[in-house]
C-alpha cells in the first residue's frame, strides 16, 4: 500500500521550469521564440522519461518588456509557482531587475543572451556572450582584417549597449585610435525615425578612413535602422555594419537584399554545418510547425543551459538549488557548433566565436571563427575598476575578489 501511494505520488508530482520572456512589447521579436525554443526542450526531454523519474512543468509568465514586471514575475514564479529554475531575460535592464529576486528568494537563472559582463551571481549562469566573447573578438576582426579606422559605436539606451562600448572605447583607444574617430549613439528602445542618424554615420565615414559602425541596437529598432541604411545606399562595401544583437529572427522580418555584406557577431550560426545542428533545426521546425522558422544564437545558449541543468540535477541527484549549485561547475554538453560548452567557475561558459556576413536568404555565411573555444570573462581587462576583479564561486564563494586588495567586494558591481 505504501508503494502505491509512493509512486502515486511520483506520477503526480512534476518539476517545474520558469519560462521568463516577454510575449509582447518592443522585445517579444525576440523573446517569443525563446519561450518556444524552451517549451521545445523541455518536451524533449520528457520524451526521454523527464527528470529524476518526474516530468518537467513549464510555467510561462509575460514580463511584458517591463522591466520592473520582470521582478514581480520572478516572484511570483519562485513564492508561488516554486520554480527549481528559470530560463529567461534578453535585455541587461530586464536581468538586473531579476538580480535581487532571485538572490533573496535563492532560485536559479539561467540568462541566455549575449551581455556587458561586470557581473557575476551565485543564482545565476550566464550561458551567452560576455565581451570578450563577442565584442573584442567582433573589433580585432574589423580592425585587423578589414582595417577599419574610424568606428561608430551606435547602441540602444540602456547599461547593455553603455557598458559595452564603454568597454569597446576603452579597447580602441589602448590600440590607439583617437578620440576623433569614435563616434558613440544611443537611442531608445523602438526607435524609428533613422534618418538623421544614418546621415550623421555616413557624413562620420567620408572622411578618407575606412568606417565601421559596431551595432548593440536591441529589439524592433534594428527593422528601421536597416531599411534606412539601404534607403541612403549605405552598402557593406563603404560602411560595414556589424551587428551583436541582430540574428537569423530578426531578419526574417527584414528585406536583406541591401543588408548583403553587412555582418554580425554570435557564438552559433544556423547555417553552421554538424549533425547535432541539423537535428536541432529539424526538432525546432517539427516543433514549430512552420519550415520558414529560423534558429538563431540565444536558442543555443538556452540548449546549452538547459542540458548543463539537466546533468546538473542528475549529477546531484536532487533540484535543489544550492545542491545544483556545487554540482553544476565543470559540467560539459554539446554545443551547436560541433564541440562542447564548459560551466567555469564564474557562472560563464566557454565557447566559440564566429563573424558571419548577411546572406539574400537572411542567413550568415561564417567568414571567420576563433581557433579555439573562448573562456566568459565575467570582469573585463580594459575597465580601471574591473581588470584586478576574479569571479570563482567554488573555491572563493566570491563573484567579484580583487586580487589586488586581496578582498571579496560582494557579488556584482554597481
């Protein structure tokens, strides 16, 4: 009798999984498709027999592109819901919103999308882009091999888009370029009205120095931004741009024909040629329902992170937090790309970094890619009062210890 209840019990209970983005506002461009991406793998793996012999529950909230919503929707998903973990966010702002939820309430997030570093959490891993991941590698390309000279560094007004180029800046001017030939723009989210703008970046480039303008642009705002290139006849050839939050969505709803030659930089690529890409591509259309669909770089940072969970919660038998915690630091899964992604003791994973021009059929062909997998760097080396900082929660319980004062300053920094 007591077995039968016992697995009665079993049946009945599932683990829930928080599904964190925004289905409407400026971001559900991009966010939607995340919430689908994760739907998708939890499916999946309830084929498999779910996990510890229970299914998994997705639990989906709609932040709204709010910011502060994203807060009350991480409280609700860990005080009510009680989620093990939550699979969410795409822009900083929304992330930091989240932060001190999920370290007062002791969850999990698992943050998918490309960011500025200068931050490190116990409760969360950051399984996209840091800088030096992304960024810099984007930069010394451009530099190095297209010789660009003069940069326009034009991004969407949020800490994202300013601590990047604040980072970039920094690097650029340790090259040596001038002041003079840094131009920086922010605008707001859902911008629309571009053409003074794309006038000032093209007035920027005349000047007999091969320009360049590294694009954080979020969101809807990238569909304008790209019409009115093309409308002024801005061609790869004269100004490049090259994109770190622009992928395969959101070209889907782009006429790419001017955008030929223009470029953005991602750690995954759907048109990256492994066999393990091709069952993703083939699980996410069957999934979808729709063979236009596209995959892009945060859906694999969200395959990547949620199997690393998966080993995690196998590994320490249990959901618990804290046990997920100690157990997930070393894990190794597949990536997309053909080899595998490392959690490292920063909460930042390693990964491949790929440059890819904009194809007619809006998907990038890869024109360079680095040697070897790229270790997070949750600290950048090119900011005063980050280059002295080491994230290593294991062995120091520290996201931010300066190794020059020999102190733990507390967990992110302001």
């Amino acid at each position: 009798m007591a077995l039968s209840a016992t697995t009665s019990y079993a049946e009945d209970e599932t683990i829930k999984v928080g599904v964190l983005h925004s289905l409407s506002g400026t971001m559900a461009i991009s966010e939607t498709t995340l919430k689908d991406t994760m739907l998708m793998l939890i499916e999946e793996q309830n084929k498999k027999g779910g996990l510890l012999g229970k299914k998994l529950e997705p639990v989906v909230v709609d932040p709204a592109s709010n910011w502060p919503l994203f807060a009350e929707k991480t409280r609700e998903l860990l005080s009510q819901e009680e989620v093990d973990a939550i699979f969410g966010c795409w822009t900083s702002v929304s992330r930091k919103s989240v932060l001190p939820v999920v370290e007062e309430l002791n969850g999990l997030l698992f943050y998918p999308v490309q960011y500025e570093g200068e931050e490190s959490s116990r409760n969360v891993f950051y399984t996209g882009a840091a800088p030096n991941q992304q960024a810099i590698p984007a930069v010394d390309y451009l530099m190095n091999d297209m010789e660009v000279k003069r940069w326009v560094l034009a991004g969407t007004d949020y800490v994202y888009p300013r601590t990047t180029n604040k980072i970039l800046e920094a690097y650029l001017k340790s090259k040596g370029v001038a002041e003079s030939d840094i131009m920086i723009n922010y605008t707001p989210f859902g911008h629309s009205d571009w053409q003074n703008i794309v006038a000032d970046i093209k007035r920027f480039g005349s000047q007999g120095k091969k320009t360049a303008v590294v694009s954080t642009i979020n969101g809807d705002a990238n569909v304008p931004f790209y019409r009115e290139l093309g409308n002024q006849g801005i061609s790869a050839e004269d100004i490049p741009v090259v994109a770190f939050s622009v992928g395969e969505e959101e070209l889907s709803g782009i006429d790419t024909k001017p955008l030929v030659g223009h470029m953005a930089a991602w750690n995954y690529f759907m048109s990256v040629e492994t066999d393990v890409n091709d069952t993703f591509i083939d699980q996410w259309l069957k999934f979808i329902g729709d063979d236009k669909r596209v995959t892009n770089d945060p859906m694999e940072a969200h395959y990547i992170g949620f199997n690393m969970w998966v080993k995690a919660v196998e590994k320490a038998g249990t959901t618990d937090v804290d046990a997920v915690i100690d157990a997930i630091v070393g894990v190794e899964v597949p990536n997309l790309t053909g080899g595998s992604s490392k959690m490292l003791p920063n909460h930042h994973i390693t990964k491949p970094v790929l440059i890819g021009e904009i194809q007619e059929d809006g998907q990038f062909l890869t024109v360079w890619e680095t040697e070897d997998l790229v270790a997070g760097d949750a600290w950048s080396d090119y900011l005063e009062g980050s280059k002295d900082l080491k994230s290593d929660w294991p062995s120091m319980n520290c996201g931010n210890y300066n190794t020059a004062t020999k102190k733990c300053v507390g967990a992110t920094a302001e």
